[in-house]
C-alpha cells in the first residue's frame, strides 16, 4: 500500500531557492521511486472550485500561477502525462461515498498544474514520467468533510495510485510580504507558529490512536492563533483530506497495519511559512507512536 502524503510547498521560489526542505523533498522523491506509483492524484490548494472536479488531460503543463518572481521561475515546465482512466476512478469513489457536499465530480479537460501540484513532482518525479491527475478542492466544505473525502480515495493507495495533498501548514502571507519582505531560509520562528503547529501534532495524534477526528477538524475553534495562521484555511484543508486517506473507510482497521505518520520536514520559511510535510503509512485508527520529529 502506498503512503498519504500532506505537503507544504511554501512560496514559489522553492523551484528556484530549495533551501533545507528542498533537500529532504529529494530524498523523499527517492523513496517514493522505489515504492513504482503507477500515477498520483494531487489535491492542491491552488485549485478551489465550489463544487468538485478532476482533471482528464491526456498530457499534463506547469501553470505558473503565480506573478512578481525571477524570470527564471517561468521557464521551468512539468510536462508529465495524465491519466483520464485514474480521473474516472477518482469521480467514482467520490460520487459512490455519497459526502455530503460532494456528490458530484465533474471532469476538467483543460486545466494545467498549479505550482502546488508541480512543484513538488519536480522533486519526487523529476523525469516526469508517472502520470498525475488533480483533484479540485472545494474550500466550502468543513475540514470534517474534507476528511471523508480521504476516506473515500483511501482505496487508491492500494491501487498503485500515491495521494498527494499540498498546502501550507501555516499560511499568513501578509506576514510574509507585509512590512518589507522577509528572507526566505533563515529568519527566526515567530512563536504563534510553533504553538500551532505543537496544537495541531497533537491533535493529530489523537486522531490517529483513536480515530477520532473531532478535535483536530475542530483546528479553527481550538487552536490557539488559528486564525492567524491561516486567515483562510484552503491551505490548510488538505491536510485533512491526505488524513482521511490514512484512516479509510471506517471499516478499515480489520487486518490492517493501523496508520501512523512521519514528519519528514518542518522548516519556517520567512519565519511564519511552516513547511511540514507528513508521510501517513498503513491504514486506519490504532497507531501507538507520536508523531517523529523531522529528519
């Protein structure tokens, strides 16, 4: 079985200025290789949609949805193939869980990558030879929600497909371009950021022995500076979707090797940019360890 993966893939210039998570995004890509994906299905917080839809390109583009950085950063491209046949599978296991709010998957032919899809496939395909399919992401929906959509992909994992959610583990960006722009590697952790973050590993924890996800979809009432770490939370809510696939159905303990999760990078970019990257393996509630440190 594949792992669930929640990426935080910070500022564009990570393309360019890779910095400490860049490396540990290579070594990541390395043992990823080795697991032979036969596609991944990325859920990226650069495609809000009010409704759900998937991609069904047959050839995939780089889409720099972004303005204002080095001209260097337009000139990178991701031209991996895409998968129509993994689109219809994503719309079936989608419209067969009956979430509600998300009963319905419609199919894009047209829409590129977001930065949030191809920047970190540069890192772990960087051949881009395995095909890659997006899901759009509805941020209307609760972070509960978003959880059962998880649940409801879960079954890719074992199908050869990797689930790749990407977002930002924190995300003020008037903190990172308000009042003069920060250096992107080095400046000191603003302490909000490390309470939410530490709030928000807990919880996780908590999810993942119990299966209960009630406190942590509950992130925007209970954690503390919430709102400042994400005035919106569509990078945020992700997150819960790369949970979901890592807990299942709800069904799925039996015989299974209960989920647990490694965090794999947790450098601050700009001082208040987390870069938290989670890597969930096995499936369902039940875990004993915490989360590990990163490496």
């Amino acid at each position: 079985m594949l792992p669930s993966l929640y990426i935080s893939h910070g500022s564009p210039m990570l393309a360019i200025d890779p910095g400490p998570t860049g490396a540990i995004f290579d070594a990541l890509g390395a043992s990823l290789r080795a697991q032979k994906p036969r596609a991944v299905l990325v859920v990226s917080a650069h495609w809000i949609y009010s409704t759900l839809a998937v991609g069904t390109r047959e050839r995939q583009e780089a889409w720099h949805d972004f303005g204002g950085f080095p001209r260097e950063l337009y000139a990178l491209r991701y031209d991996a193939p895409g998968s129509p046949e993994l689109a219809a599978r994503v719309k079936e296991l989608v419209e067969t869980a009956h979430v509600p709010g998300a009963c319905f998957v419609g199919f894009d032919e047209e829409r590129p990558l977001d930065h949030g899809a191809w920047m970190p496939m540069r890192h772990f395909f960087p051949d881009a030879d395995v095909p890659v399919v997006q899901l759009a992401l509805n941020p209307y929906l609760s972070p509960a929600t978003q959880i059962d959509i998880g649940r409801a992909l879960a079954p890719l994992r074992d199908e050869g497909v990797l689930v790749l959610a990407s977002g930002s583990f924190t995300h003020n960006l008037q903190e990172v371009f308000g009042g003069g722009r920060r250096a992107q590697h080095g400046p000191a952790t603003e302490p909000y950021v490390d309470a939410f973050r530490n709030w928000m590993l807990d919880a996780l924890d908590e999810a993942l022995a119990t299966g209960d996800t009630s406190r942590i979809a509950d992130y925007r009432a209970q954690a503390p500076h919430a709102r400042r770490a994400h005035p919106t939370d569509e990078h945020l809510l992700p997150f819960y979707v790369a949970l979901g696939a890592a807990l299942g159905p709800r069904d799925a303990g039996a015989g299974q090797t209960p989920a647990d999760v490694a965090r794999v990078a947790d450098e601050v970019t700009y001082g208040v940019l987390a870069m938290d990257t989670f890597v969930f393996n096995g499936l369902g509630a039940g875990a004993q360890p915490p989360v590990r440190a990163a490496a």
